[in-house]
C-alpha cells in the first residue's frame, strides 16, 4: 500500500525533462520533493498523477495508475495544484462543498455543512464561509482550495480503498509564517493518522523539520533521496541549488538550513 | 504554540452562510409558478373578441361552455396553445444551451447564438429545405431539428477544437472563431437561398431573425422529444460542469470523467439549439441573458443553474413572444427582434462589468 514509480521518464514535445525518475512514498509518512526552478517538481508530481504521459511504472495502493478508473483515484488520492483558476463567482462555502461533493457519500445535508465547517476551521478561515473566492487574498484562496482538497478524502485511511494520499505542490508558497507552520503540521498530523502526503517544496527549513522522507531533484535526475539527515547535506545542496548552503542542529534533532552568499560556492 | 487568536467570533451551531442551495430550492419552486402564470397570460392575451378565459375555464370544467363557438375552441387550442407549448420547450431549450456551453467554455459569454452554434445550426436545416428531398421524406417531422442538430453539431465540436488547447479556452479565441464560422455559415447559407425555388423560399424567410409564428402542434413533436431528452440529460452533467469550473485537471482528479462529460455536453448543446432553431429560426440573447441573471441570484452552481434556466428561459420567451404579438398588433414583430432589443444592450452591460477579466 504505496506510491511507487520506477523509470519515470517525461518530455514536452522534444525536450525531455525527466530523465528516469525512480520515486516510491509510504503512508504515515511526509515524503517531500525539492529541487530548483524548473527541475522537474511539478512534472514528477504530475506524472504520479497521471496527468501527464509518462514513460516507466507508477502504482498506487499496489495497483498500476493506469488501471484505477477515475472515480477510484478521486477516492483515494486528492491533488493540490500550484495554482487553481475558477471559472464563476463561487462562494468559499461552494468551491468547499465541490471537494465534499467529489469525496465519500456523506448522510445528509447538515453532514456536509457540518464537514465543510470542519474543514474551514482546519486551515483556520473560520468566518470566511459566505465570501466570493474570487475577492480572497492568494493565501487565503490557497488554504480555500487545500479545505476542498481535504474534503474530498477527509479520512486518512479508508476501509474499502486503504491509505488515501493528499498531493501538495507548494501548499505553503503564499502563506504567512504562521499559516505555513499550521498547514505544514495539518500534513504531517494526517501522515500520523495514516495518510500519505506527498509535497512539492521550497522551503528547506520547512522541509527539515516536517518532511520524513525527502526526494532532491536536480535538472530531472534524483539527486538524493531519504531521510532529512541523509538528503539535507552541505554539499549536495550547495551543487544542486548552486549558492553555499549551511546546514545545522538544533536541540532534538531539528535540522536548520542556513544560507551563505552564492558567490561563496 | 498555534493558539487561533481570541478575538475571532465565535460561529452558531452551525451557519450555513455561503451556501446558496436553499435559496435556489425556493427559486426552482418560484419560476416554476412565474412559468405557469406567463403561460396562462400568453394563452389569454390576443384579439379580445376571443373569450379565452371562458376557454379556459370550459376545458376545466369549471363552466359549462354555452355560447362559445367553435373557432374559439380552434384558436385556443390549436393556435395559441402550441405557440406557447413551443415558445416554453424553445426558451428553456435555449437558456440551458447557453448555461451548458457556459460551463464547457468556462466563462459567461459563450452562448450558441454568439459563437455562431445556431448559424451552423440553421445552415444545417436550410440545406435540407433546399437540397435534401430525399431525406425530408425519410425522416418526416424530424428531418429538420435532425439535420439543424448536425450543423450545431459540427460547428460546437470545431469551435471546441479550435478554441480550446490544453484544457484552456481562450475565449477571444472562441469569440472570433465563433464570428468566422458565423459568417462562413451565414454565407453558405445565402448562397442556398440564392439558388432555392419560390417554394423553399417561403420556408427560408423566416430564418433571419427568428419567430414562434408557426407554432403547428406537428412542430411541436417535432420539437419536444429532442428538447426534453436535453433537459432530461442535463442534471447529470452538473456535477461535471461545477468541477469543471476549476479546471479540467481538477475535474478529473476529482472523479469526473472529463472527456464523456464533454462530449455528452457538446451533443446536448447542438440538440437542444438545432431543434430550437428548426421550429423557430435563430433567437438570440436567451441562452446568455436567462442564465447570467441566475447566477446572479442563485449563483453559478449547476445543479439549479439547469432546471432554472428551462423554466426562466421558456417564461422569457413566452412574454417576450407576448409582447412580439401585441406591440404593433395586429401585425406582428419576429420574437427575434424583441430578445435582441432586450439582450444585445444586456450583453454589452456584461462586457462592462467585465472588462479586464476577458481573456481569461
Ligand atoms: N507544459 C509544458 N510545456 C513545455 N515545457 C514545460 C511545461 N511545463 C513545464 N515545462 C518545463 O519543464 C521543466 C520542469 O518544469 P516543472 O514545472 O516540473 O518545474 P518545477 O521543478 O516544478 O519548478 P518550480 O519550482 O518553478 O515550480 C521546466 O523547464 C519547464 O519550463
Ligand atoms: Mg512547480
């Protein structure tokens, strides 16, 4: 019951930018992706995804990809994407109620409200039901989106389909600091409930301390993968971000990454 | 260490701020008495000398019909009566294209009329009045909603292919493809008519701009089966139209299968405009202006935005086709002219709110 890919290879038309992708994520655990702009992040997570043709095997909950019908895949796994655009005036309570709707069967009308409330709470917009999507803040609309997300497997581990997965690309990229830490420990604390997450991120300081596996990417290639001990190493993120980079401890085995000018690499 | 701050309010129980669908319970049941009472307004309104509340009252067996003649019966229920069974199927059949292509096209203007769906449409019917005989015998009634269904057809699936790359619609795209094939189809069209013999071109007159003057019951079975399997078949597109609002990868990450979905739309779309524009020409503004002021009132969700626009859209042709008849009676103005006197101006007002939003 996990995410594995082998041998992912992607190309856009002629260029090529992953370049055989080994990936594989357990649930009960955050697995992180890192790596520069334009390493191939985004692609990885899009052919996890499917939603990209891919070359190589990936499978979910010990199934091919390519064999779970759609509505299976909504059941176990939700995406986050980068970004989201919508089409009509929605209000937060209606771009929520979209996850609920695409998730499991709830018994009647106050259930949903009642998981949409839930859910507003989580990613702390309480108060925010009855705006327009459209007239939210960037990192508002971003944690609206990761309510609908939630919505849509809100159960870590279900008893027909197993662990769900919860696909994050840059959740955090437009939050404040307290917003990221609160997100970031809504993602692990679902790990601990027995999902799996799988997040696309640039912050390494925040990569330390929530990620258990990490997976660095570097112009399409796996550049290290592991553990944070293992992955987050002076060297190797000083050749893959290409600026000197100083990691440290904190007390308790917190990771803290430091960086120095880019000229000094 | 993430305590929420203390200031925040304190929610009730549980609110249902934000949530529209009680609103837009009420207003299904709301449009649904408006539609009856248009209905009844449409049947009454006309050449006074015809007692059509008696009629009415009469066929309900509330009176006992002494006096009335037999041409009142006829002009009732043979004349106004389908008139306003056809202006119902055909403004409802409208509207709900419009709100349906809206929400494949992701945005509030695309609408069959403007993208030039009913211009394939009609091409589509007046080649069978002019070259397709044979199949006029064939397929009787349905020869015309049949082929006006394949040219909306073909020009909803080219205006989708065209527009459309990557799951995006460019909607200045779909804006001046929908202009080309308009005029391409308006073309074709005349050269038809050049070529058609004065039979025919009785048929054709009344193309241009549209009317609910020939309203024959035959016209409406041609009509209603084809509308109503649309309305039948759009509830359940509404899941994949809200979910599609967020995009195609979204929609399909959350279960939806997105390319049945769209095709299914698209046939939709072309079968309920081509048989609109078989029974009564090309009718402009319906399909933008019924269901943009729905989502004004209701908001953009699907599951009502639908069945709202049939019912708004058929009272909105009713009285619109009412006020056709009666403004320069006894003659009568083409409905055309009416929906685009009211709509054109709305459509610009749109624009306007909009302004810097359109490329979207
Ligand atoms: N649709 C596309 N067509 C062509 N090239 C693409 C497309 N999407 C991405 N690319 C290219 O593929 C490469 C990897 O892109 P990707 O989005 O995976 O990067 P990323 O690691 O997620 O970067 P970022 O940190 O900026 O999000 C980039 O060079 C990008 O220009
Ligand atoms: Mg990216």
């Amino acid at each position: 019951m996990t995410i594995e890919a082998r041998g992912i290879e992607v190309a856009y038309g002629k260029r090529r930018i992953l370049h055989g992708v080994d990936f594989s994520a357990r649930p009960g655990e955050v697995t992180m992706i890192i790596g520069p702009n334009g390493s191939g992040k985004t692609t990885l997570m899009r052919a996890l995804i499917g939603e990209v043709p891919a070359k190589g095997a990936v499978s979910i909950n010990g199934k091919a990809l390519s064999r779970h019908a759609a509505h299976e895949l909504a059941a176990i796994r939700a995406v986050l994407p980068q970004d989201t655009a919508l089409a009509f005036p929605f209000t937060v309570t209606e771009v929520v109620g979209l996850g609920v709707t695409a998730g499991p069967i709830l018994a009647n009308a106050h259930a949903r409200r009642q998981r949409i409330n839930d859910a507003l709470d989580a990613v702390d917009l309480p108060g925010f039901a009855g705006r327009y999507y459209q007239e939210l803040s960037g990192g508002e609309r971003q944690r609206v989106q990761l309510a609908r997300v939630l919505c849509q497997i809100w159960n870590p581990v279900s008893h027909r389909h197993g662990p769900s997965w919860l696909f994050l690309d840059e959740p955090v990229s437009s939050l404040d600091i307290r917003h990221q830490l609160m997100i970031m420990e809504l993602a692990a604390n679902y790990a601990r409930r027995g999902g799996g997450v799988i997040a696309v991120m640039h912050d390494l300081n925040l990569t330390a301390m929530f990620g258990d596996r990490i997976t660095l990417i570097s112009s399409g290639e796996v550049a290290a993968t592991g553990t944070p001990q293992e992955v987050l190493q002076d060297d190797t993120l000083a050749d893959v971000f290409g600026c000197a980079l100083k990691v440290g401890e904190v007390p308790r085995n917190h990771l803290f990454v430091l960086p120095q000018a880019i000229s000094a690499g | 260490m993430l305590q929420r701050p203390a200031a925040t309010c304190t929610a009730p129980a549980i609110s249902m701020e934000g949530d529209r669908s009680g609103r837009a319970r009420i207003a299904v049941v709301g449009l649904a008495l408006l539609l009856l009472g248009v209905a009844v307004f449409g049947l009454v309104l006309g050449a006074a000398d015809t007692p059509a509340w008696r009629v009415i009252l009469t066929r309900l067996g509330l009176d006992n019909g002494a006096g009335l003649k037999p041409t009142d019966y006829l002009i009732m229920e043979s004349i106004r009566l389908p008139r306003i069974v056809l202006g119902i199927l055909i403004g409802g059949g409208l509207a709900v294209s419009g709100a349906l292509m809206q929400g494949l096209f992701r945005n509030p203007l695309a609408d069959p009329g403007i993208v030039g769906v009913s211009a394939g449409a009609g091409l589509g019917a007046v080649s069978t009045i002019v070259l397709g005989g044979g199949i006029l015998s064939f397929t009787g009634i349905y020869a015309l909603p049949l082929s006006a269904f394949f040219g909306g057809l073909i020009t909803t699936w080219l205006l989708y292919w065209v527009a459309t790359r990557n799951g995006r619609t460019s909607i200045a795209t779909l804006l001046l493809a929908g202009i080309a094939i308009g005029a391409f189809a308006g073309a074709a069209t005349g050269v038809l008519i050049y070529i058609a013999d004065d039979a025919q071109l009785r048929d054709l007159t009344f193309w241009g701009l549209g009317s609910l003057a020939g309203a024959t019951w035959t016209k409406v079975a041609a009509t209603a089966p084809i509308i109503l399997i649309a309305f039948a078949a759009s509830p359940f597109l509404a899941r994949g139209l809200n979910a599609l609002a967020l995009g195609e990868s979204a929609a399909h990450h959350m279960g939806i299968p997105v390319q049945r979905m769209k095709n299914v739309t698209i046939v939709v779309v072309a079968a309920a405009t081509g048989a609109s524009v078989a029974a009564a020409g090309a009718i402009g503004f319906v399909g933008i202006v019924v269901p943009h002021l729905l989502r004004l009132a209701i908001g953009p969700d699907h599951k009502y935005l639908l069945p709202c626009s049939a019912l708004l859209g058929g009272a909105f042709l009713t009285l619109a086709d009412g006020v056709s008849r009666t403004l320069v009676a006894p003659a009568e103005l083409p409905i055309g002219i009416v929906t685009a006197a009211i709509g054109a101006p709305f459509f610009l007002w749109i624009l306007l709110r909009r302004r810097g939003l359109l490329d979207l």
